[in-house]
C-alpha cells in the first residue's frame, strides 16, 4: 500500500473535486452578499438538538448575529476562493470543515428531529453537509494543491521544502 | 506521462509548468465569475422591470405620496407601494432619524425616488409642495394629530389602524375628512382582500351559503416574544424623545403596551378581525363583555392586557348572532383567523392564505354541486371518521355527520396591504370609493375599544346606535 502513485487523470480528478466545492462555497457566500439583507437568524432559530439553546441565543443578540452572518459570508467566499485556486488550500478545507461540521450540528438530520425548512432529499445522520465535509477532509489529507493551485507556487516562492505528497 | 507525482514543488525555480499548473484555478475562477455576474444581471433586469412598472416611472399622472411613520408597519406598506405603478415618493417624515427614516430614505433611493427627509412632520407640510396624500403608520396616539394636519393641508391620507386610541381623536379625524373634503382611508386591509370581498359578497350574500349565522369567532394567537430592542448606537437623544410622547426607548419601541400610547393586543390585533364581524354580519355590535389581564409579562412594561375574552352580541335582521374573540401573546398555536357559523354551513377565513374553506351541514343544506361547477368552491373533500380508529368501538349516537369541506376558490398571493393601498390610490384618482372609509373605521373603532373598557368594568357594556356615528 505505501508507494501508491496517483496517476495523472486521478490528480485531476481530485483537483477537479476541489475547484467543485470551491464554486459551490464562493456562490454561497457571493450569492449572500448580493442579496444585501441576508441573515442566519431563520436558519438558527430553527436549531434542534442540544446546541439548540446555544444556536438561538446566538440569533438572538443583533450585535452578534451581525458577526456571524458577516463572518459566515466571508468565511464562505474565502473558503471558495482558497479550494478554487488552491491558495492556502489547507486551510481553506480546515475553515470549510468547520463552517459545514456547524451547519450540521446546528439541524442535524437525526432520528426523531423534525424541521419546518423543507429538505430537497432524506436524510438520516448523513445529508449533502456530510458529504461536501467528507470530501474537504480528503482534499485536507491530499495535496492537490500540489499538483494544481497557487499553493504550488506560493511553496516554490518561499523557498520551503515540501513534504513529498503522494508517498 | 501517465505515472506522476505532484513533486514539482522541490525548491526549484519556477518553470512554466508550475505555472501553468499553479494558476489552473484561474480559468475556472473566470467561468465562476461569468456565471455570477450572468445571474446577478438577470436578477438586476427581474427587479428593474419590476421597478420600471412600478413606482420610479415618471409621468404627468404620477401621484406625489409621502411616509409618515417608517417602522416596521410603515416598511411593510412601503415595499407593497413599490409594486405598485403611478406613485412618485417626495418625502418621508420619522422621528427616528438615525434608524427607520435613514432606512427609507435609502431603499427608496434604490428604486430612484430621490425624497427629502423629515424629523417633524410640520416640517415637511411646510415645505413640501405639490404632494398629493399622505400614507401615516405612526404609533396610535399619534395618528389623530397627523391625520387631521395632513387633511388641513390639503393630502389625501391612508392612516393605519387602530384609526386612534381615542375616540375622541378618531372623531377629529372623521370630522376633518367630512371638513376638507379630502379622503381619509383606514389600514384595515382585509376590506380591500380578494378572499374576504368574494367571501362577503359572493358566498355569504350572493348564495347565503352559511344560512342563518348565529355565532361567530376569531382569534389572534402569538407566541411568547421577547420586548422589542433596538440598536443601542442609534438610539433616539431622551429630549427627542420626550419631545414626541415617549419617556424611553424601551417605551418608544414597545409602545403598543402602554396606556395612552397603544391599545394593547387585542387593538393592535383584534382590530382587524372585530372588524370583519361587523362587515360580514351587516351590523355594528350591541354589548360586548370581556374578561382580560396581564397575565404573562410584567404589568410594569405592559400596563396593557397580554390576555383578552371579548363576547359581542349582534342584533342582524335575521336574528341575534354571538360573537367570541380572543387574543392572546403567549402561544402561537392554531394562528389568526375568523369563523361565522350558521344553521347551513360554517365558513372559516385567514388573512394568511393556507387558511379560507366553507363547510357544508349536510343535514340542512342543499346541493353546492352548482357552486362547486361554477368555480365559486373547490371539490369538497369528505372529512370522515376513520374506519381503522381503534381507539373508539363505535360512533358515539350524539355525534352528527361531518360536513364535507370546500377549499374557497379564490387564491391571492399579493402583499396583504397592497390592494387596500391600491383601492386608496385608486380613489384618489377618482376610479374607486374607499374601502374602509373614517366613518367606517370609526365605527370600527368605537367596537374595539369598548373591550378594554369592559375588562374594567368587569360586565356588559352597551352601544348606543348614536355611539357609532359621528
Ligand atoms: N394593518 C396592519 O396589518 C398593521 C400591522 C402592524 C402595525 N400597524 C399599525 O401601524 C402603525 C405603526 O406600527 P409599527 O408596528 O410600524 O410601529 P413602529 O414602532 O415599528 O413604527 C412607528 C414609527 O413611527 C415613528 N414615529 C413615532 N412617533 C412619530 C412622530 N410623532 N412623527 C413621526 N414619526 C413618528 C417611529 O420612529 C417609528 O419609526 C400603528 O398604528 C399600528 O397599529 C398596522
């Protein structure tokens, strides 16, 4: 198992990966910033499970709603910038696992819980933020940043010597 | 080259591949960003459409409209005036500056109305010329002072409701409309709704569907809220404040609670729905009993009712008809709606459009097939006992059959408020007549506020027929 060499199309498709979940992150946050008057206050009050109390009093204090729906916003179109040009794409992934690991336990779709926010799907423990978060976990462990991204670069300007990836 | 590590990042110079290679996300950045901008444009056009319309069109019959009053209610209106073609906005007046007036000022920009601002409303009658009505959503108390100067000054006003908060200050304003001549509209937007006009005159006139009514009901429910707060940067300077009636921002934000400010829910709510009642059975009220209190909150920011039972009784030509209202701030459950009930059918209604069915007796009543074939009721949908009910052996013998139910065949998505605004404008254009006229909504008024009267007196309050009029 050690010397497992990724071959060409396979790197592909893992930066394409990569550059997918960027997109999808980038609109979200773009598409929110466009809309001018977005917030989480609905998306937070609709909190169930334990962190539910924690969720909505976070809605409810305007000063610290105003953070979250800014940093969220930003953290989004950073997160889908850094995946989409694979610029500080560990961190990216890392802020993008975080973001995705609290949407989920803010609703998470476990057995009993009920919410008036429609799904377009059914889901029981793992719904599409698993996935996207599973797939950031992958892209935190692969260098794809190596083979294709501004990372690549950023490690030849300062001269560091990078881990050899892929062995 | 089809085995490959991504090892080119070995403290090398940068060769063309790295390059290459390290700005690959560079292309599909551009793909985003065409995709973006391609959908923000189409957005944009949707909303200019929208706008060009609607409000920012000029032309020789625009109508020059001003705000009076920019919270949350005067917002609600604004956004279904924007939808609306033919208004030209001039001025907005709100005491507060800082907030709610900078907020208007700003999405009305937006849509290309540039307006001047006010703090006093004297201000602006002084200095704006060529204004043609007034739309007012300030505090109760404040609405007779700014109706009557509005009138004075030659607007036609769309005034929210509770018309005021004294009927000495709702007669003012009746008086003044009659003086000036000049048209007085009240913001109770379900004389002006789709559903409630085909309900009343089709279903319950036309067809008499309900038969003889004997009661009616209706009910406001809303869960337990927080008081309303405010952004401790913008708050109003406490000599302003005082200024304009109110002794603190907790006061100014909340002021529905307060004696000689508000009414307390069962005006701010019950309001519209009292004055359904009297539009659907033709009558004003004959007494009205009430038990209510401060049951929840804390009296000492809540001098008014959280909790209120009103029993009305109506004298109609066909008989006497009881009427219960209730309102309550403590839980949401079940919602708002109002219900007539008569010897051969119920109808039940909502503003809120999920909600809006007849229900045939089917002991009583005869065949609503043709209606339904008309297209005045939707198919009825049988509501039956449930053969699999295991829970109960048998039907009960005092249980009669149920009625079948038929949704209302007439559907409105619009902005609630949008068609009374509409009726106003329409009148002031001369093409309609009012609505909810000032000696309607003063009649309106005179039922609704005797019920804070009968909490106090703790019995059955009786109307004068001269008590209506002005
Ligand atoms: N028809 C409806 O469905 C409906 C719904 C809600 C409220 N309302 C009515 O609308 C009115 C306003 O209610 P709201 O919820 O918007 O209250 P609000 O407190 O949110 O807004 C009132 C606004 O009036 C301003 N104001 C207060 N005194 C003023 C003065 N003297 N001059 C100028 N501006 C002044 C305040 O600064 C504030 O911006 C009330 O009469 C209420 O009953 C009607």
């Amino acid at each position: 198992m050690k010397n497992i060499q990724l071959s060409r199309i396979q790197w592909i498709s893992l930066v394409a990966l990569r550059m997918i979940i960027g997109w999808h992150f980038l609109y979200e946050g773009v598409a929110k910033l466009l809309k001018g008057n977005w917030s989480a206050y609905g998306f937070l009050m609709e909190s169930k499970w334990i962190f539910a109390d924690l969720f909505r009093w976070m809605a409810g204090q305007p000063a610290l709603l105003e953070v979250v729906n800014a940093a969220n916003i930003w953290g989004l179109i950073l997160i889908g910038l850094g995946l989409m040009l694979g610029a500080f794409t560990r961190l990216a992934a890392a802020g993008g696992i975080l973001l995705i690991a609290l949407y989920y336990l803010c609703n998470p779709p476990f057995v009993g819980l009920f919410y008036s926010i429609p799904a377009e799907g059914n889901y029981i423990f793992i719904n599409k933020n698993i996935v996207e978060l599973a797939a950031l976990v992958v892209l935190l462990l692969i260098p794809t940043q190596q083979m294709a991204g501004v990372d690549r670069i950023l490690a030849k300007l300062l001269k560091k010597s990078p881990r050899n990836p892929a062995s | 080259m089809s085995e490959e590590k991504p090892k080119a990042t070995c403290g090398k110079k940068i060769d063309r591949r790295d390059f290459l290679q390290g700005l690959a996300g560079v292309p599909v950045l551009g793909a985003f960003a065409l995709a973006a901008l391609k959908q923000e444009s189409y957005r944009r056009s949707r909303k200019a459409q929208a706008v060009a319309s609607g409000a920012a069109q000029g032309g020789a019959a625009d109508l020059n409209v001003a705000l009076l009053g920019v919270g949350a209610q005067g917002d609600v209106l604004l956004n279904s005036m924007l939808k609306i073609p033919g208004l030209r906005f001039r001025a907005v007046c709100d005491i507060w500056s800082e907030y709610n007036l900078r907020r208007a000022a700003n999405l009305l920009k937006k849509y290309g109305h540039e307006v001047n601002s006010y703090e006093d409303y004297r201000d602006m009658l002084d200095k704006e010329t060529g204004l043609d009505a007034v739309i007012i959503a300030t505090p109760d108390f404040w609405h007779a002072e700014h109706t009557v100067a509005c009138l004075q000054a030659g607007l036609h006003v769309y005034c929210e409701k509770e018309m005021s908060n004294t009927l000495e200050g709702a007669r003012r304003m009746v008086q003044a409309a009659r003086a000036t001549g000049k048209l007085l509209q009240i913001g109770h937007q379900r004389r002006s709704n789709p559903r409630y006009i085909f309900t009343h005159d089709v279903l319950l006139r036309e067809l008499n569907l309900l038969g003889r009514m004997v009661t009616a009901g209706g009910q406001w429910n809303r869960s337990a809220a927080p008081d309303l707060g405010w952004p401790k940067k913008y708050e109003i300077p406490a000599g302003r404040l005082r200024q304009y009636g109110f002794n603190s921002m907790h006061q100014f934000t909340n002021w529905r609670w307060y004696k000689n400010l508000g009414g307390g829910p069962i005006v701010d709510l019950g309001s519209h729905q009292i004055d359904v009642f009297s539009w659907f059975l033709g009558v004003n009220p004959k007494s009205v009993m009430a038990s209510g209190g401060t049951d929840y909150y804390d009296p000492a920011t809540h001098e008014w009712y959280d909790t209120v039972l009103a029993i009305y009784e109506y004298e109609t030509p066909r008989g006497t008809v009881r009427a219960h209202y209730k309102t309550q701030t403590t839980n949401g459950s079940l919602g708002y709606y109002e219900q007539f009930m008569g010897d051969q059918g119920t109808l039940v209604l909502s503003e809120s459009s999920q909600i809006g069915a007849v229900y045939r007796e089917k002991t009583r009543a005869g065949s609503w097939d043709e209606w339904v074939r008309k297209g005045y009721l939707g198919e009825p949908k049988i509501i039956e006992t449930r053969a699999d009910d295991t829970a109960r052996d048998s039907l009960d013998v005092r249980e009669t059959i149920s009625p079948d139910e038929h949704k209302i065949a007439l559907s409105f998505f619009d902005p609630y408020h949008k068609p009374h605004l509409e009726n106003f404008f329409n009148a002031v254009r001369g093409h309609a007549t009012l609505n909810c006229p000032a000696q309607t909504g003063y009649e309106s008024a005179v039922a609704v506020l005797k019920v804070n009267e009968a909490v106090e007196a703790k019995r059955t309050l009786y109307f004068t027929p001269e008590e209506f009029h002005v």
